[in-house]
C-alpha cells in the first residue's frame, strides 16, 4: 500500500515532503531535485498525491486507500499518544480509559495507528 512519484513530472517542488506527516518522500539530487517516495516507509494516506501541483504522485496497483480508522476499547489504556499526533485532533477522551475517534474530525491519515504503541488503532480499507 503505497504511491509512487513520476520522475518525468515530478518538478521538485517539494510539496509532496512538506505535506506528509511521516516525511517519506525523499529528495533525490541536490543538482536537479526530484523526489521519490520509498515503498517500504509510505503508509497510503494519500495527503502527497492531493497536493503535488504536476499529478506527479500516483498509487501502486496494490494500493487500498484508508478508509476508516477506529480504537480496540479492549488494547487501548489511554495513554493520548494518538490524541497528540494527530493533526486534527480526532482521538478523543479521558486519559487512562479507551479513547474514541471523532469520525467527522478523522482525514484517515493513519497517523494514531502508526505510533499507537499496543495495536489499539483498527484499519479499514477501501476495496
């Protein structure tokens, strides 16, 4: 799951970088910068593909877009590690008992389950 930069349209604005929130894509050359998002690191939120100004960025054949996230009330201790990475705010709830997400708050960029230290954070994906 993950997307993948057109070295012939990338122009090496950057903008793919500055958008994601895992600092994935990669500068290639200082001389004639173009970027390259390793497949390994790229979780498929998609936040590059909706910004690169060129259409640049585009999703592997695998790809499943995330669709919904949402929190195991069994695994999740409240610790607010997915309240404080999140960039809109969408985990809620009281520290020391399950959080929740705020589904309308939500940009599906996968952020709480990637630094979610028990597994609590459930995925969804489209397809």
């Amino acid at each position: 799951m993950a997307f993948t930069i057109n070295p012939e349209k990338c122009i090496g604005c950057g903008a793919c970088a500055w958008v994601c929130l895992f600092s994935v894509p990669e500068k290639t050359d200082e001389e004639e910068p173009r970027f390259v998002i390793p497949k390994e690191k790229c979780i498929g939120c998609g936040h590059c593909e909706n910004i690169c100004p060129n259409n640049a960025i585009s999703p592997l054949p695998d790809h499943k877009r995330l669709k919904k996230v949402s929190i195991d009330q069994e695994k999740c201790i409240g610790c607010t590690v997915c309240q404080h990475v999140c960039p809109d705010k969408a985990p809620f709830g009281e520290r020391g008992k399950p959080f929740e997400i705020d589904q309308s708050k939500c940009n599906q960029c996968g952020m709480c389950a990637a630094k979610c230290r028990h597994d609590a954070i459930l995925k969804e994906y489209d397809g």
